[in-house]
C-alpha cells in the first residue's frame, strides 16, 4: 500500500515524455479508420491538434470529414486506431471526453416544440449544469442573441439556430469546440458573423477549434492549421503560416486542392 | 438524476403534441361512455322487468327475479376491459411510438449523445416518462369510474380495491404495448413501419390469438364475459387452441381482469383455462419480454445518426 501511494507521488512529480506530450495535445489520434464493408470512410488517420488552435478540416463531399469528427466525438465508434480528446481516449472513456467537448452537428436541429431557452437548458442539465439559468444568458449574450431566448425553435432563421447551436454547445465551456460545416446555409453576413464568434470563442475562452469545411477560403480566414481530406486519407498538414509561405497566395493554394481532388478522381 | 431530465423532457413534449390529447380525450371519452352505457342498459332492462312484474302481478301469475338481482354492482364498467384491450392498448403504442421517435425526428440525436448521457440514461428517462404518462392516464380513469359508479349506484369500499387492481392490471397490460412502441420507434428508421410492427402485434395478440385460442368464435375476442359453448370438439382444434392460448395475452388480462372485478360468466368451457395466478404471471412475462425488447432497441441504436427521419 505504502509503496504504491509513494510510485503515485513519483508519477505526479514527474510525469513521463508521454504524458507531456498529449497534454499539450487536445486531439491526438493515431491510425484511426473507419470501414464500412469494403469501403474504408476514414484511413489510417494520424493528427494532432494543439490546444488553443483552430484547426481547419478541409475535404471533398464525402471524403470522411463527418465520419472524423463522429468518431472524435464518440458518437462513432471506430474500426481500428485509438485516439485521445481532451486526454481521454475516445473509445474507453467516452463520457469522460463527452464532458470536455462541444459539438455543432451539420445542420444542427432542436426540439422544435421548444423555445431556444428551453433547449438549450435542457442540453446543460446534460451536461451536468444543475441550475444553467446564470449560463444561458452568459451564452446568450457573448452570442448576441439574447432575444431568440423565447422563441420557438420553429420561428428562428438557420442563422439564428446556428448560434442557439454554438450556444449549447459552448454553454459547459468545453476544451474543444468541433464545428461540423458550420457555414453551410448562411448568407455572407452570417459567414462573416460566424467567423467572428469562432475567433472570439478562441481568443477569449481559450476554445480549441476543430472545423470542418469543403471552402478553402474558410479555412484561409480562421484557422491556424489546415488538414486536407481526401478519400479518407490526410494528406496535407500544416500551419497556415507555412502554407501561405509555400503557395504565396489562396489561388494556387486552390489550385494544389482542386488538382488533388481531379487527380484522384480521374 | 440525468434520466429525470430526461424523462420530464420526454413528457414536456408529449404534452405538447395534439395527437396525444386527441387520443387521450377520446379514452377519456370512452371511460365515461362505457359506465354510461353499462348503466344505462341494466337500467333500461330493470325498468321493462319493473313493468313486466307489475303486470305479471296484476295477471296473478308468479314473478321471476330480476336477472340483475344477482349482478355485482361492478358489472357497468364490465366494458372498459374491452376498451382497454382496443383503445387502451393502442394509445400506449402512439405514446410508446411519440417517445421513442422524438429525438430522430427533432434530428438532435448527435447533440444529445455529444452529452455525457448514457444509452442507459436515456433508456431509463424515456421508459419512465412512459410509465408515468400511462399511470396518470389509468389514475384519470379510475377517477372516472369511481366517481360515475358512486353517482349511479351506491359504491363501497371494496369496490374501490376491485377498481384499484383492475386498473392496476390493466397497466401492465398497456405498458406492454407503450413498451413495444417505444422499442420500435427506437429501431426503425422510418416513423411508419415503426408504429406499424407494433400495430401489427397488437392486432395479433388482440384479435387473431384469441380468435384462434378459444373456441374460433367470432365474438369471443370481443366479449370477455359470454359465456361459450364448446365447439373445441374437433381434437384440431382443441390443439390449436392448446398451444397458443398461453400466448393469448389479452385472453389472459380479460380474464384476470374479469376475475378481479367478479364479474359473472367468467367461467370458460374452453379445454385449458388457467388460474388467474397463471394469468397474472403471463402478463408479467409479457412485461419482461417487452422491456427486453426495448433495452435490445436501445443498444443497437445509432447514436451517429444524422437528421434524416421520415
Ligand atoms: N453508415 C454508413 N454506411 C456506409 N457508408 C457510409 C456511412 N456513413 C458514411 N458513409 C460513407 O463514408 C464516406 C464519408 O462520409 P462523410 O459523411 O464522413 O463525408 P464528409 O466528408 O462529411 O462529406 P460532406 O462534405 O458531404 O459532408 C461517404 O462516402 C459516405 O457515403
Ligand atoms: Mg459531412
């Protein structure tokens, strides 16, 4: 018993190489898939994401970005490979990782019977919030949005349902955000605003952003790091300081992109 | 404490939905009617035997006795068995069905399951909110009875324990059916064959079962208390019967609740009839089976499913 507890104060003081490095870490997968029959939806994914970084997930219609992010956010389960979110490995401790993250579905939906604020108190009583009233308003006005309060789901524009979406998923002030096609179905004005909350979702709550997005010129203007998707397989990443570096400008960034998608099409 | 959440949710929207007061006003409806009629046929027979003996009287000839003279009191809610086991049943299924379909059809299926809420979680809040809703549906129409029963005869207090435990009874019975509805909507992807199979079961177990279970007779399903005459003679039959009349569950609950409520003519002169403590234990089996159901619904449940749901 002695010796045991003594290891652990060991362990505490000074943890190892690994550990250090996945803490640092918010996702951290290694060779993750997913098949389905003979059709393999996701290869072998290997990616990081460092805390405090937007992350750009870029990715033709159907290359496996959705399928990613399910199996990021447990609600998936994978077929081989292993991960960890918020360090907790997504397949063992799934209601550990649950607790850390928040999720915007593609096409986010509600109860539509229900009024925003009873939505959104319903999902923080989910998680784990006993009394959210003091949050939901918080949530509400850093979104600015107080007003859709008590509106029925039904009666509110996508745009607005889109930041009653970011609102439960921010209101437990997870680590990690993952947006999935965030964009898809706002106005340009809705676009610009959504960007602005992603980046004020990072700088002043310190949320890692994980984002999903068929349009490069998204990824150009708020992420920090981009991957490319194609097929289920990565196959590019980098910073997007070092990939302005290496393609000068956003056009032949395009360019390398569409040719990638062509080349494994033909 | 998740599953209370989720359960007041899980009710929140039932109260919501208009199907749900439709078909609740309409069991409500049927409550009062069926004490009604109950009533209103015994008073209605009474008053031409009332008449009758007058003039048999007058004629000097010999009066025979009422023929309600020997019924209980409780024979005018003799009809809700029937109701229960028509009506009853499939409201427990559209309640069943709206429970186990909202997340799908609202499409925050990966939303809720982003939570840290377990399969189990969720199983147990929405089996709840099924249990609840029935049994304040059941308590409404014991309210019904009770208060119909007293302003139309007088009620005494062992009566309330028969109504009690028939309506207790036929809980269970319901809850089979909410249960079944719930396990369905859960594994089906389209609204409509999920409350189809339940549907289709409910006709089995409602009409066809009981046809084929005791004595093949048209109206037998119907009536729980006509007394039946043997036609099982044929060894064909007697065998049909044999076997599938432990799977007759309305049978069962009919019966049980018939033996309840002392209701006359229960006695059946099919070749197999049970005790009412086997009756009682096929209904519990029916409970278990039905519960199994939906936990074996919920663990395979697609909690990656996106916001497709016809
Ligand atoms: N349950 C499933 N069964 C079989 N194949 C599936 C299933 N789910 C997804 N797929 C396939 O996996 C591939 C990747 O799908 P996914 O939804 O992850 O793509 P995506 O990158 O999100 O595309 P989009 O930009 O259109 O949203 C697609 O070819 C899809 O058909
Ligand atoms: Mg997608």
């Amino acid at each position: 018993m002695i010796e045991k507890a003594s290891m652990n104060e060991i362990m505490k003081e000074s943890p190892s190489k690994e550990e250090t490095s996945f803490s640092s870490f918010v996702v951290d997968v290694r060779n993750l898939a997913k098949r389905y029959g003979d059709f393999a939806a996701v290869n072998d994914l290997t990616l990081q994401v460092k805390k405090g970084e937007i992350f750009g997930f870029l990715g033709h219609n159907g290359a496996g970005k959705t399928t990613t992010i399910n199996m990021l956010t447990t609600l998936l389960e994978p077929s081989s490979g292993s991960g960890k979110v918020a360090g907790y490995d997504i397949i063992n401790e799934s209601l550990e990782v649950r607790r850390r993250i928040g999720y915007l579905p593609e096409n986010v939906q509600f109860y539509d019977s229900m009024t925003a604020y009873e939505n959104l108190e319903y999902f923080a009583k989910l998680s784990g919030i006993k009394k959210p009233d003091s949050q939901i308003w918080e949530v509400l006005d850093f979104l600015d949005a107080r007003s859709y309060a008590d509106k029925k789901i039904s009666a509110l524009s996508k745009g607005m349902r889109q930041r009653i979406g970011i609102a439960q998923a921010i209101i437990h002030e997870p680590e990690i955000l993952f947006l999935d096609e965030p964009t898809t179905g706002l106005d340009p004005f809705g676009v610009k605003q959504l960007r602005d909350i992603i980046l004020r979702l990072n700088s002043q709550k310190g949320i890692t952003i994980f984002m999903n997005t068929h349009l490069l010129q998204e990824v150009t203007k708020t992420c920090s790091t981009i991957g490319v998707l194609n097929h289920g397989s990565l196959i590019y990443l980098d910073s997007l300081s070092n990939t302005m570096k290496r393609f000068k400008d956003e056009g032949s960034l395009e360019d390398i992109y569409l040719n990638i998608e062509n080349n494994e099409e033909e | 404490m998740l599953s209370f959440s989720i359960a007041k949710n899980e009710i929140r929207h039932l109260l919501r939905e208009r199907t749900f007061f439709l078909i609740l006003s309409v069991f409500i409806l049927i409550t009062l009617a069926s004490t009604y009629i109950g009533w209103s046929s015994q008073h209605t027979i009474e008053s031409v035997y009332q008449e009758s003996a007058i003039l048999l009287t007058a004629a000097g000839q010999n009066v025979p006795p009422s023929p309600f003279s020997n019924l209980p009191t409780l024979d005018i809610v003799k009809n809700m068995i029937i109701y229960i086991v028509l009506i009853g049943s499939l409201l427990a299924i559209t309640v069943g069905h709206s429970i186990g379909t909202k997340d799908q059809k609202a499409g925050v299926v990966r939303i809720l399951f982003s939570k840290p809420v377990t399969k189990k979680d969720v199983l147990i809040g929405k089996v709840t909110s099924l249990m609840l809703v029935l049994f304040a549906i059941m308590i409404v129409s014991l309210g019904i009875s009770i208060a119909s029963i007293a302003m139309l005869s007088e009620i005494h207090s062992a009566m309330f324990l028969q109504l009690i435990g028939f309506y207790g009874i036929s809980f269970l019975y319901i809850l089979g059916f909410g249960l079944l509805g719930l396990a369905f909507g859960l594994m089906k992807r389209e609204s409509a064959t999920a409350l189809l199979i339940p549907v289709i079961i409910w006709i089995v177990i409602t009409f066809a079962l009981p046809e084929m279970g005791s004595a093949l007779y048209p109206t037998s399903s119907l009536n729980p208390i006509l007394p039946q005459t043997n036609i099982l003679d044929s060894p064909v039959l007697s065998t049909i019967h044999n076997i599938l009349y432990p799977f007759s569950i309305s049978e069962h609950y009919k019966l049980l609740s018939s033996a309840i409520l002392a209701l006359q003519g229960t006695e059946s002169v099919v070749s197999v009839t049970y005790s009412p403590i086997m009756n009682m234990f096929i209904l519990t089996i029916w409970l278990i089976l039905t519960l199994a159901v939906s936990i074996y619904a919920m663990s395979k449940f697609d909690i990656s499913r996106g916001d497709v749901y016809e």
